[in-house]
C-alpha cells in the first residue's frame, strides 16, 4: 500500500479554473500588455512549463507593499504559480521593459497581509476570488492563506558586462 500511496496525485487544494471569456481577455489584456498598453502595475508574466520547460505567459497584477514586490495567484494554484515555484524565476515585461527576478515563496502565515493588502488595492477585479469583502479584518485571512500562492519578488540584476578591449586603450 506506501507503493501505491506514492504514486497517488495530490490535487491541489484551491483553484478556479478561467472560463472561456476569461481566457480570451486574458489574451487580449495580455497583447496590450506586451505592447506596454496597460497599467503600470501590470505585466506578462513569463516562466518556463515545469513538464515541458516551454515559456508560459500570463498577464498578472503586481503589489507592491511595504518597499516589497508580490506576486499573488487569486485563481488559487494556477499553472502558472505551480511553474513559478518549480522555477524559482520568472519574467515579467511590459513593452520593452524587461525585468528577471527570483522568487521565495511565502508561507502561510506571513500570507494575510499581503491578501488584505492586494484585495484592497485590486478590489476592483479581484473581489470575486476572495471569500471576503475588501476592508475586512487582518485575522479574517488566515483560514485562507493556504488557497492563494503567494510570491515575493527580487530582482536579478543584469551582470556587468566585461570591459572591451577598445575601452582600455
């Protein structure tokens, strides 16, 4: 039986998968945001598949709060969160700008803040992935932490480029 208990697939526990309309503003909102046509909290997010290692591009809401940047999956355990914490790096742009970063996935418990956090700033879309209304109590989150991945970013500076022969004459 250990056998077949290692073999069995663990469904993660939260996700709303995108219907029909969604997927297709998704795309739509997404070759805006190529084109550097949205907002300035938005990007494309670009992480390889963790099967395939093809690039997977979505267009996400970034958060920053407290000097700190944050990526949250308000569908739950997205494809694109369980790529991105198999990656531990993503990519996102916006017309030509192009930004690497590393990510540490944040546990549980320092989750609530951020949640009430984003609700707050993206109540406007995001309200209807929440159980809970925006402008509710910091404690009020905890019991649902654990449905939304959550990501603090880091840049990932670009290396100097080494010195040209030309430039040490």
């Amino acid at each position: 039986q250990p056998a077949e208990m290692a073999q069995t697939r663990v469904t993660p526990p939260h996700f709303i998968r995108p219907g029909s309309i969604a997927r297709v503003m998704n795309r739509f909102y997404g070759s805006l945001t190529k084109r550097g046509l949205s907002m300035p909290y938005s990007f494309l997010l670009s992480v390889p598949g963790r099967r395939t290692g093809e690039t997977r591009s979505v267009p996400v809401n970034l958060l920053q709060s407290n000097g700190k940047l944050f990526l949250v999956a308000t569908r739950g355990h997205t494809q694109w969160a369980r790529n991105a914490r198999a990656s531990r790096k993503i990519l996102l742009t916006r017309g030509r700008l192009r930004m690497e970063f590393s990510l540490r996935v944040v546990p549980d418990n320092e989750k609530p803040a951020v949640l009430q956090s984003y609700l707050s700033r993206y109540k406007w879309m995001a309200w209807r992935f929440f159980p809970l209304p925006s402008g509710s109590p910091l404690a009020t989150f905890e019991p649902i932490a654990a449905r939304y991945p959550v990501f603090e970013l880091s840049r990932i500076r670009p290396e100097n480029p080494p010195e040209s022969q030309d430039s040490k004459e």
